[in-house]
C-alpha cells in the first residue's frame, strides 16, 4: 500500500486534474479510483484535506513579481530540515526570477510542511510547486515555466 500523501497528490494531479481540473469536484469518483489504486482512506483524505487548504488559500497579488523591495525570507529550522540547500536556493531563483511571488512561496511552504514529510526534494518540490501555481488563477506562464522542466519531450509526465 502507499502510504504517502505527495504520492496521492501526484497520482491525483497526473492521473485527473492536470487535464480535467474540474475532477476534483466529484471527490467520491476519486476517493474510488484512489483506493484501486492502492491507496490508503487515511492518506486520501489528508490528501484532500491538503487540497481543501490549497483551494482556500489563493492569496491577493500585493505587489509585482520580482518587486525588488521585497524582503528576503529567512527559513525557520523545520523548513531548513525537510528543505536542502538545493531546494530553498530553487525557490530563492523562482522568486528573484518572478516566477514565484512572496505570497505563493508561502503558501508552497505552507504546503510542504502540511505534508508531513520528513524531506521533499527537488523533484517533489517542483511538483509541488505546479500544484500550487496551478490552482492560482492567472499564473499560466508560471505554469508553463515549470511545467516546461518537469515534461519529457515526448510530452508525458516524468516520473
């Protein structure tokens, strides 16, 4: 059985709302599919309790991406262990390049620390981070910028 609320999220994002958004309306089709799949009612529904935040958490744009007047954000020791370097520094470079607002980075952090994870790494931040900007509205060149990293080039999904 997989016991991992990020593999329920993948699996959920890949498998249903990458193309059907609207999917996740019908949350007893998925709640079904979910546990053909494998996964535990335990892990499914902290997986949609983590959606449910995500949905209700679209924060306001307060300022441009990229606003050079934004203050530089000091991690705090539980975000530095489940975060290497690598992955705090991508989110430093997502931000500084404007792809990632100050708002949405916390809320990205806001998310990996729901997850309860003892690590996510460069990869799983990633997808992370698609998620969130994906259920943002107006940010489908942010999008597309990750999703640009994350594609093969034969168009599916990497793994």
């Amino acid at each position: 059985m997989k016991e991992n609320i990020l593999d329920v999220l993948l699996y959920l994002f890949e498998n249903f709302v990458y193309d059907d958004p609207e999917s996740l309306n019908d949350r007893d089709s998925l709640q079904a599919n979910l546990l053909e799949a494998g996964f535990s009612p335990s892990e499914i529904n902290k997986a949609f309790d983590w959606l449910d935040v995500l949905a209700r958490e679209r924060p306001a744009l307060l300022r441009a991406p990229g606003d050079a007047g934004a203050p530089v954000r000091v991690h705090a020791p539980e975000e530095i262990a489940k975060l290497d370097v690598e992955a705090r520094g991508f989110l430093m470079f997502l931000e500084h390049s404007g792809v990632l607002d100050g708002e949405r980075r916390e809320l990205v952090l806001d998310r990996i620390m729901a997850l309860g994870a003892d690590e996510v790494d460069l990869d799983d931040l990633k997808w992370i981070i698609l998620m969130v900007l994906f259920s943002q509205p107006g940010q489908e060149v942010a999008c597309a910028f990750l999703e640009s990293d994350l594609l093969g080039g034969e168009g599916e999904l990497l793994n």
